[in-house]
C-alpha cells in the first residue's frame, strides 16, 4: 500500500512541475511576443488536461484572459466551412467534383473549370482580391463574388496548390444556396452544437458576447486596438467564427470519436491533395497535413482582425494542443509546439527556432 501511495504521490508531483513548466513557457512567449492575452488547451484522448489562460482578453478594462475567453478563429475557421461541406456532400447536395457553376450559375466564365474540391484544397487558382475590397463596407455573396472574379487565376486549376481566402469564401456562397440558409446558422445547428462547442458562433461585433476577448495590432511598439472590418465581411466562410480553447476541445473529441462525419468524410478530409501531375500536396479540406519531426500532424493557423490562433493533433500521440492570441502577428504555432514538447519531447522546438509554417 505504501509503495502504490509512493507511486502515486511521484505521479501527482510531476504533473505539477509539468503544469508549472508550462505556465512558464507561456508567459515567456506572451512577454517575449508582446501579446496581451492567450488561452490554452492541451487535450489528450478527448480529455483537457489542462487549460489556462495567461495575460489580459482586455486591456482597457485589465479583464484577464480565461479558458472560457472568446477569441476570433481567423483561418482556424475553415475546417469548419470544409466540414459543412462535407455534411452536405453526405445529403447527396454537393458532389466535391461538380464545377462551382453548377451551384453558382453567376460564377465568372473564368472559373468554369473550378471544383468544389479545388475550393476546399486551395487548388482552383483564385487570387486573393483584399486591394480591390474596401473592408468597411459590406457586400452581397454577389457582389464580392464579381469583384473576386476580376482577378485573373493564378493557374490553371488542380495543377499547382496556393492559399486562398477567396476560395473558402465562395464555398460559403455554396452552402448559403445549397442548404437553403446562412452557412453560420448550418454550422451552429450541424456542428457547433452536436459537437458540444457551447460558446462557438459567428462573428457579431453588434450583440452582447459575455467574456469576448478584444483584438490588438502591435504598432511602433505599441499595442492599438484592432481595425474595424463591415459586419458583412466579418462573416464570411474563410473564418468568421468566435470561439474558445474548450470549444476547439470539444470539436477535437467530436473528431476523434467520428461523432459528425462519416469515416469517408475524414479521411476525405485528411488525405493530402493530389494535383494534375499526380504530385501531392500536404493539404486536405481546411487542415494542414504535413507531420512534426516524424509525427503525424493535422493542424491550422489562424490570423484575423488582431487574432492570432493555432490547433495541432497529434494523431499518434493522442495529443491536441490549442493556443489562441489576441495579437495580430503573434506566433501562437510556436507556443503550440513548444507546450507539445513537454508532453512529446521529439515534438518540442528549441529557443529561438523559426516556426516552420
């Protein structure tokens, strides 16, 4: 009895130091990166082992940020959008090889040859249209969709692979015809909800959002408030959601429990891209899918409107680290990798080391 009380006392006492180290690295990276506030998940077999939140969601009003603090997704978001194609790809609505124009008939001539897959996996060649948008002013689906088809196409579509904003933005317009409805409220009934994500919702700078975070730019060195973006453009589907560590833990366990997709939708999703000269690319449908140090990883960054976000699984490991800022220009991928070292040392960064993506 003596020895087993022994083991267990050397067990609570490590995950303490652990605890304690990560804290550490934390408030290093908020010091050393000079955001003002950030939260944390470490999950691990669908479990949060740990959770905190480190600086201030607020600075004017010196609101400490929490677990429950509600950041903005920025891209983090577009696993969401892939996701709710893919929910309506199982309801027989969206075939992923259709040409867009089949659900857009107003989609310009030059995006004729353009998949619904070549959307999902940043292949369709689409620029990113931000000098020609005025971002305080709101639009129709319509009417960006005219102004994003002046841009020429970077490339044929399917040959290279190129990130791109406007192409998520347009699979939104999709789910908006295709399932009859606003494609945030497809996602809060289809996804958010089922999944347990409590507090995920769109972005609505108008309602009153208990423990919403505020947005920071660092300029000069100093930190200003974020930049006012139209309310429309603030919804589109390349990531317009609000949400917080618990949230993306609660849609890590939905994922690892297949609770919302089919197993064909998921490794649809987690299969990397092949382009038309048979290469591949390590993307699927809105996560990245290149491995850490030799450890399989599906992962997304984020960065919108003085938010900076990052979810990396660790599918081997059992191990998903979260890590969402409230600075734009933040390294939240470095914080990331840094905490899943001390649980996975061969996942660990050294100071100082770039992040790689």
């Amino acid at each position: 009895m003596r020895a087993v009380i022994g083991l267990l006392l050397l067990f609570c006492f490590h995950t303490l130091v652990l605890a304690d180290e990560v804290d550490d690295l934390v408030r290093a990276e908020v010091k050393r990166q000079n955001i003002p506030g950030v939260s944390i998940a470490v999950v691990r077999d669908g479990k949060i082992i740990k959770e905190a939140g480190y600086g201030f969601a607020n600075l004017e009003h010196e609101v400490p940020a929490k677990p429950e603090t509600i950041f903005q997704s920025g891209s983090v978001g577009k696993q969401f959008t892939a996701g709710l194609v893919m929910l309506l790809v199982e309801d027989g609505k969206i075939g992923l090889d259709d040409p867009i124009s089949k659900y857009l008939p107003k989609a310009p001539e030059a995006w004729k040859e353009i998949t619904v897959r070549h959307l999902l996996t940043h292949t369709s060649g689409l620029g990113d249209p931000y000098m020609k948008i005025d971002l305080t002013k709101n639009y129709t689906d319509d009417e960006l969709m005219a102004i994003e088809g002046t841009i020429p196409l970077k490339f044929s579509p399917g040959s290279k692979w190129a990130y791109s904003n406007t192409g998520y933005h347009v699979l939104g317009f999709i789910c908006n015809k295709v399932g009859g409805k606003f494609y945030g409220d497809q996602l809060v009934e289809r996804i958010f909800k089922p999944c347990g994500m409590t507090t995920a919702r769109m972005i609505n700078e108008h309602d009153i959002i208990p423990n919403r975070s505020a947005g920071y730019e660092l300029q000069g060195g100093k930190i200003k408030n974020q930049h006012w973006v139209s309310p429309l453009l603030n919804t589109t589907a390349d990531g317009s959601i609000y949400l917080t560590v618990r949230d993306l833990a609660a849609w890590d366990k939905a994922l690892l429990e297949g609770k919302i997709f089919k197993p064909s939708s998921r490794e649809a999703m987690w299969t990397p891209v092949k382009l038309s000269d048979d290469k591949t690319h390590p993307y699927g449908f809105g996560w990245f899918l290149a491995p850490e140090n030799g450890h399989k990883c599906i992962s997304h960054g984020g960065a919108w409107q003085g938010f900076t976000t990052y979810i990396s699984r660790y599918v081997d490991d059992h191990l998903t680290v979260i890590v969402l800022t409230n600075r734009a220009g933040a390294n939240p991928g470095r914080i990331v990798k840094a905490i899943a070292g001390h649980y996975v040392p061969e996942l660990g960064i050294t100071a100082g080391k770039a992040e790689k993506k």
